[in-house]
C-alpha cells in the first residue's frame, strides 16, 4: 500500500486539474474529496494516464463530497498516474480537499 497523499489542498478555483499521483501500477485506487463553505456546487472526476500527459475520465463524476475510484463501470481500469478534474468549485467560502491512495497486490 502506498501512502495517502493531499493531491487538492484547500483549492477554491475550478476547471483544473489536481497535482498528479503515482499509484505505481497498484491495483485499486480510492480518492476522497471534500468540500466546505455555502450554497455549494461541486463536481470533480477521477483521470487516469499512462504517461502523465494524456488524461482519460474513470467512472462518472460526483458532485457531494465522497469516494472516487478506479472502478468503471463492470472492471476495475488501470493506470500509474491519476488526478482528480475539478470541474465546478464554486459557493460562498468553498474550500475544496482531496487525498488520494493506492493499495492491493
């Protein structure tokens, strides 16, 4: 198991990307992302790339703080690189968090 590492640090800007994280080909990886503030609106995407370049969306996008995963649809997907797309971050004083970590053998 790797160590979970902060990759979105009290951000309050959308439509970018989070600092990337190298799950080492680990198989499955579970990112949890919280925001705080008011009259919030989120929505934020797991992607994953194989050279740290081209990104590709996992899964669907949340839009409440929880769990994103490497899961899609009926199979687990793999990839050594993975970041969290802030699509919308917005309210009043909204904060937005995320950790993400990787494990299995």
């Amino acid at each position: 198991m790797l160590p979970v590492d902060k990759i979105i640090d009290d951000e309050a800007g959308q439509s970018k990307a989070s600092n990337t994280f190298n799950a080492q080909w680990y198989q499955y990886v579970t990112a949890y992302v919280k925001q705080t503030g008011t009259g919030l609106s989120l929505s934020v995407k797991l992607q994953g790339s194989i050279n740290n370049a081209d990104w590709v969306d996992i899964g669907a996008a949340i839009t409440a703080n929880g769990i994103l995963n490497n899961f899609d649809g009926t199979k687990l997907v793999y990839y050594p690189y993975y970041r969290i797309y802030i699509t919308t971050n917005s309210g009043t004083n909204n904060l937005l968090n995320a950790w993400i970590g990787a494990g299995g053998s």
